[in-house]
C-alpha cells in the first residue's frame, strides 16, 4: 500500500522568508501524482501545486515551487517570501495514475511570525 | 461554479441520532469523494461514487455509516446510530472525467457527538 510521511508536525517562519516543507512517500508504483493542499483554518482544502511523476521539471505555481526527487520518493514543497495568509496546515498526497484515491499525510502546521 | 458545497457547517447530535451530510458536487464532474478527518487517523477516503455508482466503499467504518448518490448533484452520507468516535471533520470532494483531472474539495462539515 502507498504511504505518505510528512516527518514535520509544525514549521514556522518569518514573514518574507523562505521555509521548505518535507514529504516523502512509499510506492512501487512508477507513475503516479503528488499534491500539496493547503488548509486554512477555515477548513477548505486548496490544492496548492501539483507534479506528475513522469515530468523531470519541478512544478512551480508563483511562490510556491517543489523539489521532486522520484529517485528518493521525496516531494517538499517551498514558499518563498512567506504571507501571512499562508499560514495553513500543508498536507502532501499521493494519487496513483488511473486510480481515484487520493492518500494524504499527517500534515504539517505552519505558522508564519510577522 | 460555487464549488463543493457541504451543508452543515457544523452538526452537534446527541449519541444514538440519526446524521445526514449533505454534499452537491461541482457542476459536469462525474466522480464524488467523501473523506473523514480525524486528530488521530488524519485523512482518509470512506468511500467514491462514478457516475453515481458506488465504486469503492472500503473505507466506510462500519455498518453504521451509508452513502447514496441519487443523482449527479448530491450525495448523502448518513451516519445511524451516531456515537461519540464518530465526531470528525467529513468532507465531500468532486473530480471531472479525465486522467489529468483533480479532485476540488468542500469546506467540510464538523460533526461532534455527544
């Protein structure tokens, strides 16, 4: 079974600076999605970016960017020049291709100081 | 579109009640997704419907949880009799035809048993 560790409950940074949330995942599969949602406190899930595993480019949405090692079965994510309004719980997950489940880590707490 | 739409926003029952959360999917998407989210078991997928028809149901926890989707605009997830270990945040999320297409959630309905 696919399985999605995100190893950092809570991050914090400061506003404009730049913090890299972790992910990594456990498939034997070799074409699959990966997301990162975004979960603000009024609880609606967002999709922030996604990547195709079969791409070699990392996906880049505005400030937000990640670094896809498929080799490692690494996904983190990057918010340069953090806003306030990104504050949020970030959850990484793991879709396989042609299958409709998506399998979501533990989430990690970001909390942005003005 | 206005999106997901779940309604209620929260839902307190007392243990033993009858519960129904209601979800209308985005307009034209053909796939629908009840997730439950919990402190302890974070994310997880009850159960999805294709086209209405009810594809996968592994995730639903017991006998006492059910899910109908009479047509391509709603969906139901009753919960009969509520208990207390059944207090989450329950989402619906809906996803248009297509291998590249990706799942948009609602805001989610808080349940809490007392």
């Amino acid at each position: 079974a696919q399985t999605v560790t995100q190893s950092q409950p809570e991050m914090s940074v400061q506003e404009a600076e730049t913090v890299t949330l972790s992910c990594t995942y456990d498939t034997s599969e070799s074409d699959y999605y990966l997301f990162w949602y975004k979960q603000p406190p009024s609880r609606q899930m967002i999709l922030v970016i996604r990547q195709e595993a079969y791409k070699q480019q990392n996906a880049t949405e505005n400030r937000f960017s990640v670094n896809f090692q498929k080799a490692a079965k690494s996904f983190s994510l990057k918010i340069s020049d953090s806003q306030l309004g990104d504050a949020a719980m970030y959850f990484c997950a793991y879709r396989r291709q042609g299958a409709q489940k998506l399998v979501f880590g533990q989430g990690t707490r970001l909390t942005i100081n003005p | 579109d206005a999106g997901v739409i779940q309604s209620p926003r929260h839902e307190v029952t007392e243990m033993g009640q009858e519960v129904t959360l209601r979800c209308k999917p985005i307009s034209g998407h053909n796939s629908l997704f009840w997730y439950r989210q919990t402190m302890m078991r974070g994310l997880e997928l009850l159960i999805y419907f294709n086209n209405n028809v009810p594809i996968d149901d592994s995730g639903m926890p017991e006998d006492r949880f059910s899910a109908k989707m009479p047509n391509a605009s709603f969906s139901t997830l009753k919960i009969q009799p509520s208990e207390p270990r059944d207090s989450a945040v329950y989402f619906c999320a809906s996803r248009a035809t297509g291998w590249n297409t990706e799942a948009f959630f609602g805001q989610g309905t808080r349940l809490t048993v007392v």
